[in-house]
C-alpha cells in the first residue's frame, strides 16, 4: 500500500520535479539572509518569506524578461547585419594582424581564402537562414520556458522560507530512522556541497561578466557593462553568453572593425567562455572542502547528464557517494572531506543543516 501511494506521488509530482529542486536550492543558499530579515521583522517569518520571495523573483525573472525584450527587439537588426556581410563581403584583415610574427602570414591567408570564398559561402548560407529563424525562435521558446521554470521555482521557494524549519526536522528525523547517523551526516555533506557549488557558481559567473564588460569596452561596444552584467546570469545557462558575443562580432564586422571582431570572438567566445570550466570547480572545491576531482566530474557530468540542474545535484551526489565510500573503505578523515564537525558552518545556519 506504501508502495503503491509513493508511486502516485511521484506520479502526481513529476511535472513539478525541477521546479521543486529548483526552489529547494534557492531557499537553501539563501537561507542566511532570510534569517536575519526575519530577526530584524520580529520574528515574523511569513512576511520574511514574502519578502524574500519577491526579491528572488526580481533578481532571476528580472534580468531574463529584459533580456527576452532586447533579444526581440533586435533580432531583425542581427539578421540584416549577417546579409550586410554576406553582400559586402569579409572587411580587409587589419594590418596589425596580418603585422604579428608566427601567425600573422598565415591569418592573412586563412582570411584571404574566406574572402575569395564568399560567393559560395552566400549561397550555402542563404537557404539556411530559414533554419537560423527557427532556432532563434526556439531559443526565445526555451527562454520563456526558463522563465516559467523559475516563476513556479519561486513560488514553491515561499512555503520552503515559512515551513522549511519544520519539514528538515521531520526530513532528519525520517532519515534517521531509516540510515542511522550516516544519514544525517550525508545531509550535512550534501548542504555544505550545495553551499559551495553556489558560492562557485556565483563566484566564476562575477569574473566571466567582469571579463566579457572589459573585452566589450576594449572593442568599444556600446553599452558595454551593461552587456557585462546581462553576461553574468546567462554564465548560468550552457552557452548562454553566446546570446550577447555573437551579434557583437557581427556588428563589429558588419561596421568593417575586423581586428575588435576577432578580439571579441577570442577573449569573450573562447577564453572568458573556457573559465567555467576550469575556474568553477576550483571554487565549489574550496568551498565544499571537496577534491577537485570530485567536484569536477559531478559538475561537468552533472550538466551533461541532467542539464542546468545537473550543476547543483551532480557535485552533491558524487560528495555524498565519496564519504559514504571513505567510510566503508575505514579511510579516515582528511583535508578532502567534510565531516559535521568541521564543516563549513553554513550548512547548518540552513535549514537541512
């Protein structure tokens, strides 16, 4: 009969899995500042919740509704600057490119053959621009899709802030019950890897927006710390900066600024594209007090696997998996793992620690 009643459970809750996981990880990492608010409020916890509620919708559904209207605004001027190109043809290389030793001759000759190419690039790209319509449409589709996402995610979020005391002490309790004392340390391990994995997450997408506002002001794009601060919330997204650095070179080589194209291309679409990879983990590391490698394949394979959600419960899951095998194994506890004691004290000003 249990059986039969969780099946229906999860049967009913399914739809509403990622928004639930979601709203679970925003609670959590922003547990800290509910309590104080709720101090400073005289305790009054369902208007601390409220209040918290509505700032979280303001910081994450803000910046994507803006973004969802600059993005419709000015897909038409993205596609008539891609003709503009495709009909004027590729600028002249500048000559401080074609001027740099080692690789300067052979820029010179890769950007020649594109030129000389351009009759037949028009003509393979022109039938493809219908498809180009469609993923841009789809792309806003899945935008509006997100933005449902966390608009369901947040609201879930205020019953988290108003019960969530209540519902870990019942979770602990159950898990106790059921797994003894390694259930419990299981969740303070798993609290201090979400902690980490949104200090990480947060930390790395502050430096990729710091680095692509300087790359837009050296190209001297207008707006440029605007497109800086819009970068910082699509680091979250796989791609996401694509969104901003692609139509930038576009326009920077629909306006024949060649040389600032290719830098922006380089420095923003490769290397400021490239720190998630290496910088995030570095930091979830730290801040979990988790080996790298740990954290690094659960973020990577987290992301590949299950997709955004993937960042957060695949470091959680491999932190979990990695203590309950050191304590299997009798290994005895070091730098590289977290145990209650001597956790990062975050977790545990949550609500699950």
């Amino acid at each position: 009969m249990m059986l039969v009643l969780l099946i229906g459970c999860f049967v009913v809750l399914r739809p509403f899995i990622a928004a639930i996981l979601w709203a679970i990880i925003l609670t959590f990492s922003t547990w800290r500042l509910h309590e104080r608010l709720e101090r400073a409020l005289g305790g009054r916890t369902t208007l601390s919740a409220a209040i918290m509620t509505l700032l979280v919708m303001a910081v994450l559904i803000g910046p994507l509704a803006a973004l969802g209207v600059g993005l419709s605004e000015n897909v038409v001027r993205l596609f008539e600057a891609v003709h503009a190109v495709m009909e004027r043809g590729l600028p002249p290389l500048p000559d401080w490119l074609a001027g740099l030793p080692l690789v300067g001759d052979r820029l010179q000759e890769v950007w020649g053959a594109l030129a000389r190419g351009e009759a037949d690039l028009r003509t393979v790209l022109q039938p493809q621009m219908g498809e180009i319509r469609d993923l841009v449409v789809a792309a806003a589709g899945g935008l509006l899709s997100g933005t449902s996402l966390i608009a369901i995610s947040v609201f879930i979020a205020f019953f988290f802030y108003r019960d969530g005391r209540a519902a870990v002490h019942r979770l602990r309790n159950v898990m106790g019950r059921l797994a003894g004392p390694r259930a419990r340390q299981s969740l303070d391990v798993a609290g201090d890897t979400i902690n980490g994995v949104v200090q990480g997450v947060l930390g790395t997408a502050l430096v990729q927006a710091i680095a692509a506002a300087l790359g837009y002001r050296i190209a001297g794009v207008p707006g440029a710390f605007l497109l800086g601060f819009i970068t910082f919330f699509l680091t979250l997204v796989p791609m996401g900066p694509a969104i901003i650095w692609v139509p930038v070179v576009v326009w920077l080589f629909n306006k024949g600024d060649t040389g600032m194209g290719l830098f922006i291309l380089v420095w923003v679409g490769i290397v400021v594209g490239s720190l998630d990879n290496i910088l995030r983990p570095i930091l979830v590391g730290r801040s979990a007090n988790l080996p790298f490698i740990v954290i690094f394949l659960g973020i990577v394979g987290g992301l590949i696997a299950l997709g955004l959600i993937g960042l957060f419960l695949g470091p959680v899951l491999l932190a979990v998996a990695y203590r309950l095998v050191r304590e299997w194994s009798g290994g005895t506890e070091q730098a590289g793992a977290v145990s209650p004691q001597e956790g990062s004290g975050t977790a545990r000003s949550a609500p699950i620690g």
